[in-house]
C-alpha cells in the first residue's frame, strides 16, 4: 500500500464538495482509501487512525485543504492528484462563472418580473398570509399553496381582495389553470370555453382532465381552498370567480365544484346565479338535491357526470345524452363486476380505498355510502364512521393519505408513492379483502414515474386481490395518461376511466360477493 | 445594490476577501479575529450578515463598514435602522408540552432528511453505513467518541469532537455551535433552570484552532445570537405549528454543505442531554 498527501494553501469548499471529491477519488481503480479535510490537528489524528497522515502534514495549518490517497500501487496514485485539481476546479469555475440572480423577496421578485399580477405563495402558514397581504397591496392576484393560515387572516385576505376586484385563491390551494397556464399540481388540457370554480383540488384535475379527454377543453379553472364555501369565509371567492367567468368572452359553460357549501352560501351562489347569462353546473359533493333543486341549481352527482354535462352544453348536446351514456356504462360495470368476482375467495369481502387526493375519497364515500355498508374513513363524509387509528383498517376502510398524518415530514401521496405502496403491500395480503380502490393523479408537480414505482406493487397485489384504479390527466401531462393506463393495466389493475366510475365498479364488486 | 438587511454584531473596519462561495463571501479584518459575511436573500439575515439585493456578489472585492455606511467596491450605502438584524432569542406563550411535541417531530424530520454524511448519525446508528471503512468510519468513531464523553464533561466533550470533519467549517464545529446554540434556547424558555452550563465554559480552551471562521459561529452560538434560519426553527419549536417545524427544519438542514444538519444535530444533542 502507498499513501501519498498533498497539502491545498488558501483554498476553501464546502463540506458537500470535499465529501464528494474523496468519493469520487476512493473510486479510482486501485485506490483504498482518500479524504479532502481541512488540516485541523483533530482531522489529522483521524487521518493517523486510517493510515493516512504524511510527514508532509507536519507544517500544515488548520486552514490548509489536506488531499490523502492510500492506493494498492504508485501507478494508481499516478493521476489521483489531477483528478482532484479538476474536481475542486469544476466547482471554483461553477462558483465563478454564475451571474444569476435567484430574487428571494417580493419585492426582489418585482423587479426582475414589474409586469406580473399574479403571486404564488408557498411559505409556512404563520408568515404567508402577511406576505400575501403585501401582495393585494401591491395590487397583485395571490394564489395561496400554503395551508395552516388562519381562517381570520383568510376572511381578511379574500375582503381586501374582494374590495381590489382582485382574486386570493386560497389559502391550501394547490391546483389552478389561468388562461391556460396551469400552476401547481395541475394537468395539460386542452384549451376551451368551460370554466371552472373549485374548492377541491383534486377535483378540479379530475374535471379538466374529463374535459379534456372528451375533445373540449378550458378557460380557466380558479381554485378558492376548501374554506371558502363554509359559512364563516361566506364563498367570497367563489362569488368573485363566478362573476370573473360570467364575464370572461371565452367562457361559454360554468362548473362549480366543492364539498356541500353552507346553506348561507348555497343562497349566495343561488342569488348570483341568477345575474349570469351562461349555463352553470354545480357539483357540490354530497349537497343535499333537493336543496339545490329549491334554489334552481343544476347539479351533478358526480364529478364525472359533471364533466360530462359541461362538454355536452359546450358542443350544443342534449343534456340527455350524458344521462343516457352514464346509464349504459352502468349497465357495462355490473356486468363486469358479475365477471370479475368469480375470482374472489368465499372471505374475501371488504374493501380498501387508498386514496392521495381528498375530493376521491370523499366522493368515493358519497357514491358507496347507500351499497357498501360499515365504511370507516379517517377523513369520514357521508355516512362514514370515523377511524380511530388511521394505520389500522377496519371492515370497508377509505383512507386519505393526504391527510395530515401521513404527510408530516414527507412529501405528498401525489409525489411519493412509498407510503401508498406500503399499505397496498399489507392490504392485499390480508385475506379479508377482496379489492384495493386507489386514485392515479398526474400531471405537473406529480411523481413522474408513476409506472415505475407503482406497476411492480400492483402487479403483486393483482394475483391476490381485485385492483380497480382510476387514473387523472391527460396524454399531454409529462406521465402520459395513455402510457400509464396500458402500463398499469399490464400489471393486472382494472383501470375505470374516471374515480366515478371506479368507485361504482367496487360497490358492484362488494354487492355481487 | 440594495441592503435587505445587516446584522447586529458586524464589527467597523475594512475586511478583505476570506473565501467565496455560490451564495456567500466571507470577510475577515486585518487583526484575522473579526469576520463579515455579504450573502445573498438564499442565505439570509443573521449577526454577522449583510444581505444584499439585485447584486452579482462574485463582482464585491472590497469591504468597508462604518457607523453609518456599508461600503463596498460597488456602491455605498447608509444602515439605516430599520435594517438591522436582531440576532437575539427572545420567546413568549412557551408552552413545555408543546415544545416537547415538537421536538419529537424535529428528531423525525433531521434522522429522515439529514445528509448521510452529518452527524446525524449519533441519533440514529443505522446511518452508520453510509461511512466507508477507512478514514470517514474512523471519523465517525472519533464523534461518537467525543459524545459519550460530553455526556459527563462538556468541556472534555467538546474538545474530542471540535476540529473533526469536512468542510470549511468542520461537522465537529458545526455541532458545537448548534450543542451551545441549544443551551442558549434551553435557558431562554426556562425548561430546566439549572441549566447554566453555558455560563461555566471556558471558551478559550475550546477556540483553540485557528479556524476563524468556526471560531466565529462558535462565539456567535455561545452568545445565542442566531441567524434567520435557526431563530425561524426555535420559534417554530415553541410556537409552531408540526407543519411550521418541518418547514423550518428543512429550511436549516439546508444551511451550508451538511453545516446545517450538523448544527441541527448539535442543537438536538443539547435539548436531550440536559432534559
């Protein structure tokens, strides 16, 4: 073995750098050992410990860059030290060559951008209402991604906004498309003449994607943040984003879409329904009708039919056809269901739904409520009863694993899939449950590799119990929704081409066994 | 060039160039005790930092601060008041339970996003295999080392981890900083009250190196002045939300090289080592 040391006078790097350099060189052939350190007397006992202290380390100083090489032979040491010279120098030149300026500030960020009227904020709740705040001063649009803000400060937000004619989406609003743009966990659609109010992200993707894929497309989709149709916040931004519609020329068709709006809302929505000249379907998962027959809303029940509905007014289609269309696929999922179930063991009988997005999973729970009984949720709508324990299924369990619980120190469901993998892993091994319901959720923001990560697990899962998924986008997203569906499909996943739809398969499948 | 900010501890004086990095250029006086760092808005405000806005920090060659200007080859511009970073710690509605709660998300989220290579391995030994047999597993032996002993003598302690480590700023170093920066924010929210050891160190026999620039962070940490990031984080222990804790965690763990997870692994050693 032969060490060799080098001493670097005058030159600084950060630890990252000096770790991947003494990796980068351990890797050589015949090279045993190597560190980049600083040549502080503690750095230099360790070296003595792992044989790498030369006598030409006696005279350095704590601020001289150590090099050590330990290598089976001298012709490997041969190039080591050139290899390092033009390590450290790719990195000096990279911190040489860089004149961009990254601004960190709205106000650094105006100046760089004067021209930009709208804000997306995405700091920590505690300090992003007041930097959005900043922004209706500065006469800007916000687009609050970040949750945790008060509902004071929200109410106060969307007031001022309102005052401004000026549009707050949000606060914990993830999805929006403005004039054909899409922004944060949104999808590539078509560009068209349906609007879109949504107080529930992942519904908005599911719908403009429906859209999308049967041929229409969007004008805009302004998302308001799940708060805004409770009674306190009062639907101010949704009664913005409805007028902004009714006075957009390229918007022909209306969709509004949330969980059931309170009834001071409903009224609100209701009154100022009335003022606008274009048609409106609303989507209010799991909204008393007759309610909103009262108040002379067309509604849809689900997000699908919706989509549906809004296609068929844009193109000029008897709302009928949707009617009869969904009612033929019905038909088509019972019989499907009558199929598949054969499949299943005399105790297999209960369902899981896995879910990333919310607005799935209480749809999910709106749509199975009346055929699938005992539905435990930790998010729980309709007639679910509440799980105690989120990590432990009980009977028909419908998780969403967007919920706070699952996503504290970890990235989204949408994005990382680990979690999900790891409860389709452990449900389809128990022998209770006949089928896995889960949402596919692409587009911007979302994980890109969807087929890689998730193919294997449902691929395992498959040979043991019935998989139904649905997935949401399009073929323009960067997954490619075409690409996805095959793939999965392959791996022995029944693909439905809406959560709808989906969800209704699964409640045949628990019914027929 | 605009001043964003300009921390409450940078000394009057001419500095010259230390080292340069992407977001930083370390100053240091003639007398090779006194330290200034320009830095962008990525890195932010802290004691010694001044902030610069709309400015290639690559093209600042000179420094000069006096009492009422900041100047450099650039431009010179006036510290107003309202500018001045205020490095102290200073909590209110501390609440024992829920800084207890928030500790435990800390643990979570540095053992899960810590970078390999960081001490972060004292609390989590499995990260151990990330250290190749050779110089970087002797390196973490001699760590671990180190705090077994500061469990009985924290000077000892402190003498058998300083100086060890990558970077700059060595991971021994880093920790160091953020072991005092720790006691500091223990003192302040008054958790145990016999909690004074700060008060007893003799600093002198720990700053022994000749490494200004730990020397620097490590007078800083022991005087509890903090930049933004840090102060963001133990604001966020007290009063956070878990999403506000794992935001600014996050948000330190990226300070520097693996500087960020090493003074956030001291400043856990400190909060467990004195409950």
């Amino acid at each position: 073995m032969i060490i060799k040391g080098k001493i670097k006078k005058g030159e600084y790097f950060d630890s990252i750098t000096l770790m991947r350099v003494g990796k980068e060189i351990s890797a050589l052939p015949g090279v045993i050992d190597a560190a980049v350190v600083m040549g502080t007397k503690e750095n230099k006992s360790i070296l003595k410990t792992s044989n790498l202290l030369v006598t030409e380390f006696d005279n350095s100083s704590d601020t001289d860059l150590l090099v050590a090489v330990s290598a089976d032979s001298a012709e490997s040491l041969e190039n080591v030290f050139k290899k390092v010279d033009e390590c450290l120098l790719t990195t000096r030149k990279k911190v040489e060559g860089t004149d961009e300026f990254n601004p960190r500030s709205l106000e650094s960020a105006l100046k760089v951008l004067p021209e930009a009227n709208l804000v997306i904020i995405s700091i920590a709740g505690k300090y992003a209402g007041l930097l959005a705040e900043q922004a209706l001063e500065r006469d800007l649009n916000v687009m609050l991604f970040s949750d945790n803000v008060s509902l004071e400060t929200e109410i106060s937000l969307k007031k001022h906004a309102e005052k401004k004619g000026l549009l707050v989406m949000g606060p914990d609003c993830g999805t929006a498309i403005i004039n054909g743009v899409p922004i944060a966990f949104a999808n590539a659609v078509n560009r068209g003449n349906i609007g879109i109010i949504a107080a529930a992200g992942t519904g908005l993707q599911e719908l403009t994607s429906i859209i999308s894929n049967e041929g229409a497309g969007i004008s805009q989709a302004i998302g308001t943040g799940g708060r805004d149709v409770k009674k306190e916040v009062g639907g101010i931004m949704f009664i913005a984003g409805l007028r902004a519609l009714a006075d957009d020329p390229s918007t022909k068709v209306i969709v509004l879409v949330s969980k059931p709006p309170h009834i001071s809302v409903i009224k609100k929505i209701a009154a100022e329904l009335k003022k606008v000249k274009k048609e409106v379907i609303a989507v209010f998962l799991g909204a008393d009708e007759s309610e909103l027959r009262n108040y002379g809303i067309s509604f849809a029940v689900t997000l699908e039919e919706a989509a549906l509905k809004a296609v068929a007014l844009s193109k000029n289609l008897e709302l009928s056809t949707v009617d009869a269309r969904i009612h033929e696929e019905e038909l088509s999922i019972q019989q499907l269901a009558n199929e598949i179930t054969k499949k299943l063991k005399p105790n297999q009988k209960y369902l899981r739904g896995l879910f990333s997005g919310g607005t799935f999973c209480a749809e999910a729970q709106i749509i199975l409520q009346d055929s699938v009984r005992d539905i435990y949720s930790n998010a729980p709508t309709a007639k679910s009863k509440k799980l105690e324990n989120s990590l432990v299924s009980i009977n028909n369990t419908m998780i969403d694993l967007g919920e706070d619980e699952f996503t504290v120190g970890r990235p989204h469901p949408m994005i990382d899939f680990s979690l999900r993998n790891k409860k389709i892993i452990e449900e389809a091994n128990n022998p209770e449950v006949a089928v896995i319901l889960l949402d596919v959720v692409l587009g911007y923001g979302a994980n890109q590799n969807p087929i890689n990560e998730l193919a294997p697990v449902l691929k395992d899962a498959a040979s043991k119990v019935i998989v139904v998924c649905s997935v949401t986008g399009t073929d323009l997203d960067p997954q490619n929704r075409a690409v996805v569906v095959n793939a999965l499909k392959d791996a022995g996943a029944i693909v439905m081409q809406s959560n709808a739809a989906a969800c209704k398969l699964v409640g045949q499948i628990i019914k027929c066994n | 060039m605009q001043i964003f900010s300009f921390g409450d501890n940078i000394k009057c004086g001419e500095y010259a160039i230390h080292s340069s990095f992407d977001h930083v250029i370390n100053f240091i006086s003639p007398s090779q005790r006194d330290m200034a760092f320009l830095v962008d808005e990525a890195i932010g405000s802290g004691p010694l930092n001044i902030v610069v806005t709309h400015a290639s920090l690559q093209k600042i060659l000179t420094l000069k601060v006096t009492p009422k200007f900041i100047i450099t080859n650039l431009v010179k511009v006036p510290k107003i008041s309202s500018l001045i970073y205020n490095s102290s710690l200073e909590f209110s509605d501390v609440n024992t339970k829920k800084i207890e709660n928030n500790i435990l998300i800390f643990r979570k989220i540095l053992l899960e996003l810590a970078h390999p290579l960081s001490l972060a391995f004292l609390f989590d030994r499995s990260r151990l295999k990330n250290f190749k047999p050779g110089f970087e597993k002797a390196f973490a032996d001699s760590i671990i080392e180190g705090c077994t002993t500061l469990n009985k003598d924290i000077v000892a302690g402190i003498n058998k981890i300083k100086g060890r480590g990558f970077g700059l700023t060595p991971s021994g170093d880093d920790f160091i900083a953020g072991f005092f920066i720790g006691l500091n924010f223990l003192n302040k929210i008054h958790v145990n009250k016999k909690i004074n050891k700060i008060n007893d160190l003799k600093l002198a026999k720990v700053l022994s190196s000749e490494n200004i620039l730990s020397n620097t962070f490590i007078r800083l940490a022991e005087k509890g002045a903090v930049n933004e990031r840090t102060k963001f984080f133990l604001n966020s222990l007290v009063t956070g939300s878990k999403d506000e804790v794992f935001e600014t965690t996050k948000k330190m763990l990226e300070m520097g090289g693996s500087s960020g997870a090493d003074l956030a692994t001291g400043i856990f050693a400190a909060l467990i080592e004195t409950r």
